[in-house]
C-alpha cells in the first residue's frame, strides 16, 4: 500500500464552532488500523418504488473544508474526522483508549466499548471498497470513563475544560458530515456504533422505540414514526412504519436474512423478549426525531462478532457495510456503486 500521505493544516469552522485541526491522513493509505482487503458483497440494487436512483449531487457546502478520505483532528489528537463523500455518517465514541493526566476519570464504573473503534474503521473500509467513495467517520479516541459522548455535557465531565472541548469537537465534527449530507445529497443515514454484551448474542439497532413499543401490532407501531430517529424515512415513504422497521428491506432482515447476522429488531422474532438498547444521546441528537433530512439508527454489535478474532470482525464488517449500502438503496434511492 502507498505511504501514509500527512499534511498539517488548520481549519477554523465547525457549525460555528473554533478549534485546531492539527493534522490530515489519507485514509486510502497505511493508518494506524491495518484492514486487510476484503472482496465486496455480491449486493442487490433494487431501489425504492418511491424514488429512482441517483447519486449525490456532490455539492457540498462553501464552508466545508475537508478532503474526503482524509483523517482531521481536534486539539490533543484525541477527536478523529474521516471526511466523506457519502451519504452515511458513522460515529464511534466508545472505542478510545487514552488516559491523559489532564482529563481525569469522570466515571469508573463506565466500561469501553471493545472493538467499537475497529469495526466501525473497517466497516468504514469496507463501505470504501464496495462503492469506492467513503462515508464520514467520526472516532473518539479517550477511554470512556474520561469523557461519554453519548451524553449531554451537563452529565459528562462537565468541569474539565479539556473534556468539554473534545465533546465540542466530536458533536462538531458530525455537524459538519451533517451539514455536506444535507447539501450535497438532500438527506442520509447516521450511525452510531457500540459493542453490546447481552447474553442472547444479537447485534441490537436502535430507533428511540422501547422493545415494548417495538413488540405492538403494526396498526400501533405505526403511529409511533414521528417518535423514532428515522422520523425523515417514515415520511418520505409511502409505505407503512412497520414495513420500514420488519419488512424484507428493513435493515434487520437484511442483516438476518441475507448475511445470517442475528439482529433485533428482525420479523423472525416478534414479540422479542431480548435485553435491548433502544438508543441514546447521539441517536436522539443526530438522527432526525426533532427535524432534519438525516435519520439515525444505534448499532449495538455483539461482541462475538466484533471482539471474537480478526477475521470475524472483518467479515462482519464487511456484511455490516453491504447491509447498510442495500438498505440506503432500497429506501433513499442512491446508486451507492463503484
């Protein structure tokens, strides 16, 4: 592979936001995280009834000043911006393992998010490989006990100044993808990774609805659309909320039935009694319950999947990548091909 590509820049607008820059990687050279390449999925390019396919207009806004596949950082290097060209933003938050003096253990009792940080870069490569454009990656790289960036700031480390400007930084960084999102493609999907440990072994999306209100009749589930992160699809649709949620595209159908990847929600498992994380704070923040053209959807891996060996983790994420491509395919109707 080509040489690791650096230059050093400063950039001063993050949705109006101050900060340095302190450097840029090409991401399509060697980085920190070696990915060995994995041949694309064989997917489906069916799109929605509703919309035709199409791809991006590739306008971006005036103000945005990235290069896409290339590493940004925040002050101290402790907050990661992948630049993209995609309408896919992805967000790991959990998955930091630096410990500085300065940011002092805030929660001990919060535990990393082992693997996050790897399955979300290699789901990122792999997104890379099977359409050849990135989409946006936005990494927090301290231990969670220092700083939860699926939190508001007011129950974060609150006091730390440092602390304070990373959350700044990482919440700021997904504005921006936010904001190229809504120019240059008109609407998206963002994601936000975490490792889950329950027993019942299943990778967990969520959409702000409790499994009790996910587990109702579809007449119920229904009316719960404009409750959900992906309040922008349910009303871009003309199909039901349920079909979005349980039908044969719905993104745990794709997970289960075309790569054999437990997932909750999923049609084979209705009513689920399976211990479940409907979503948090950055779901809520970042996906479009309260407006916007970008939905949102919580990605609860399973740590068999994403902490059970190199090879496991990179298959995943390689079917994890061709899930979320046919899924923004069928239901935003974007080309999303090489």
């Amino acid at each position: 592979m080509p040489a690791v590509n650096k230059c050093f820049l400063r950039v001063t607008t993050i949705w109006l936001l101050f900060f340095p820059l302190a450097a840029c990687i090409d991401l399509d050279g060697e980085s920190d995280t070696d990915l060995d390449p994995q041949s694309p999925q064989t997917l489906s390019d069916e799109a929605s009834d509703e919309t035709s396919t199409e791809d991006c207009a590739q306008n971006p806004p005036t103000d945005y000043n990235y290069t896409s596949g290339q590493s940004y950082f925040g002050n101290n290097n402790w907050i990661e911006y992948i630049a993209g060209d995609l309408p896919i933003i992805i967000s790991a938050p959990h998955g930091g393992e630096l410990t500085p003096e300065e940011v002092p253990v805030y929660n001990d009792g919060l535990a990393q998010d082992g693997g996050s940080q790897d399955y979300a870069r290699a789901t990122a490569q792999a997104l890379y490989e099977q359409t050849g454009k990135h989409p946006h990656l936005i990494i927090n790289h301290l231990m969670r006990n220092r700083l939860n960036l699926n939190r508001a700031q007011e129950d974060d480390n609150f006091n730390n100044p440092q602390a304070m400007q990373a959350w700044t930084e990482f919440h700021g960084f997904i504005l921006q993808a936010k904001a190229w999102v809504d120019q240059a493609c008109g609407k998206g999907a963002y994601f936000d990774f975490h490792t889950n440990g329950h027993e019942h072994g299943y990778n967990e999306l969520g959409f702000l609805l409790s499994r009790d209100e996910l587990n109702l009749e579809q007449a119920q589930l229904n009316l719960l659309a404009s409750d959900s992160s992906i309040k922008n699809l349910a009303s871009d649709t003309t199909q039901s909320f349920w079909n979005i949620i349980y039908g044969p595209h719905s993104l745990g159908i794709i997970m289960y039935d075309q790569h054999e990847v437990l997932t909750i929600p999923n049609a084979r498992d209705i009513p689920f009694a399976h211990d479940y994380f409907s979503g948090g704070y950055n779901t809520q923040t970042h996906g479009s319950r309260d407006g916007g053209e970008v939905d949102g959807i919580q990605i609860e891996s399973h740590w068999r999947y994403v902490n059970n060996g190199e090879a496991t983790r990179l298959d995943y994420s390689q079917k994890l990548a061709s899930s979320i491509r046919t899924y923004l395919q069928y239901w935003y109707g974007f080309k999303l091909q090489p």
